[in-house]
C-alpha cells in the first residue's frame, strides 16, 4: 500500500509514492515534532510526581552505586596514583589540613555531621524553593541535578578511588571513628551500608555547586548570592578536612556537573537560569504566536 503503478514513456512499468502516503508521513512528522516541542517545554511542576521522583531516583542512585564492585585493590592503587599526581603539582595538603582541623574537637566534629546532612538538606531545600518561587525553571534545574548525578554512576564504576582516610601508610584521620561522630555511611559500623571506595568523583561537591550557582543566579538579595557561593566553598574544605576526598575528586565533581548542565542546554536550548520564571497558566488565552512561557519581576 502507499504505491501506485504508472507507465513510462518506453512502456516499463515503476513505482512511485501515492501523494497520500507522503501526506501521511508529513502529518506524522509534525505530531513527531509538537510532541517533542511539549516536552521541551517548561511546565509547572506537579508536588506528588516531584516527590515521587526525586524519592526513587535517588533510591535508584544509591542502589547502583552501591552495587558497584567495590575493587578494593585497584581502588587503593588508583588512590596512590592521585596522591602522587598531587605532590607532583603541588596541591598534596589534604592530609596537613586534615591533621591541623582533627586537632580543634568542636570544629571537626562540626564538619563530621556537616558532610552527614548538609549534603541533603540543602540539596532538597533549594529543590522546594525552585518548585515554590520558580517553577518556569524548576525543570530544567532538576535536570542538572540528575544528569550530575547520573553521570558520577559512570565514574564510580570506571574509576574506584578509596578515600584518603582509608589509603595505607598515609597516615590520615578517619575523623568519624576517632571522634566518634555519625558523619559517614562508609566509616564505623554503618560502612556496610555504602560502597567505601567510590570517592571519585565528588558528589558532595557536585550537588553543593550545584545549590550555590542556583542561589547565586536566582536569589534576588546579595546577603544570599554569598551564602550560595560560600556554600560549596564550605563543603570542599569540609569533605577534606574530613579525609573523605582528594582535591581531585572535587574536580570530578565540578565536570560532571557541567555535563549536567550540557544537558540541559542541549534539551530546552537554554540555559535553565535564563529561562521564564513563571509557566503559563495552561488553557488561557493568549494571542496566536505568543510564548508559552511569561515572565513576572
């Protein structure tokens, strides 16, 4: 079907495509092209559907990094690598750093339960703050965050690192097992429940630029664009002090969250910080050719 037969002009018979079938191909094709267009498109997000997926992917992120192979030996090896590719540019002063701030009690302790919860709490209020005050750009922000996160998947199975406080011969503090502190899954009696040797790359770093780049390019008071910023600045400093990563890892963690946003350019041609504040209200009338998306001060 979608064929008819004509005569040449030397008698032979051939092919040739009924105007019908293309006039279907051409219909598809822009069915094609205004559902791609639709999910492109910002829309105002649903509470129920973002709690559910932010619940299972990151139920989904923790299976799969748990469940990739530890590979202890070559995670210890690839450890040693970096250390040394760190004295050689000079920048080997995690475990100065970890020593000098182990030795303030209060201070380390602080840090032990700020890598614990911050890495959450913030990460999921800043979420909600999209969700409430911008939701034209709450979409495609979230995708930041899932691609950051997806992608660091691919590096905990490719490149197992142990962190520092687990490397042989190199004296540093595992701050949560001297201390005593619940700042960890991968130190006392809750490293069972973490895979130990997925250091690399940083997602303590990742999502905490994460936050700090959207409070710093969506708040509207400078007291906040501060905080934003000192955010990750704090949370480096933190997840070395603690000997939980090598400055490297947080190198990792700053690419992968520029692939994040890679993807999300690619996906809505924009970046997510410059697209509407606000959705359209969807149904209401607006003149033929207007934009979905409006903006509000």
């Amino acid at each position: 079907m979608g064929e008819t037969t004509v005569t040449t002009i030397e008698g032979r018979q051939g092919p040739t495509t009924s105007p019908i079938a293309g006039a279907d191909d051409d219909r598809n094709g822009q069915k094609f092209r205004r559902a791609l267009q639709r999910l492109r498109t910002p829309r105002r997000p649903k509470l129920w559907f973002e709690i559910l997926l932010i619940a299972v992917s990151y139920w989904t992120y923790s299976l799969i990094r748990n469940a990739v192979p530890e590979q202890k030996s070559q995670a210890l090896r690839n450890a040693d690598w970096i250390w040394r590719v760190e004295h050689d540019l000079g920048i080997a002063v995690e475990r100065s750093i970890n020593h000098a701030v182990d030795s303030v009690t209060w201070l380390i302790v602080g840090m032990n339960y700020y890598y614990a919860t911050l890495h959450f709490v913030v990460t999921l209020g800043v979420l909600v703050w999209l969700f409430r005050k911008h939701p034209g750009r709450y979409a495609a922000t979230r995708l930041v965050l899932f691609a950051t996160t997806a992608v660091a998947l691919v590096g905990y199975y490719l490149y197992p690192l142990a962190p520092p406080r687990l490397m042989n011969g190199t004296d540093f503090i595992d701050t949560v097992v001297v201390h005593q502190t619940w700042g960890s899954m991968a130190s006392g009696d809750l490293k069972n429940m973490s895979n130990q040797y997925a250091a690399m790359p940083s997602m303590h770093i990742g999502w905490s630029l994460w936050c700090g780049l959207t409070i710093f390019a969506l708040a509207s008071v400078p007291w906040a664009k501060v905080l934003g910023l000192l955010y990750p600045t704090a949370t480096l400093v933190v997840i070395v002090a603690t000997a939980n990563h090598f400055w490297l890892d947080a190198v990792g963690g700053m690419i992968c969250l520029a692939f994040g946003f890679a993807v999300a350019r690619l996906w809505y041609g924009s970046m997510p910080y410059a697209l509407p504040r606000e959705v359209a209200v969807e149904g209401a009338a607006r003149p033929e050719g207007a934009r979905a998306l409006v903006t509000r001060p």
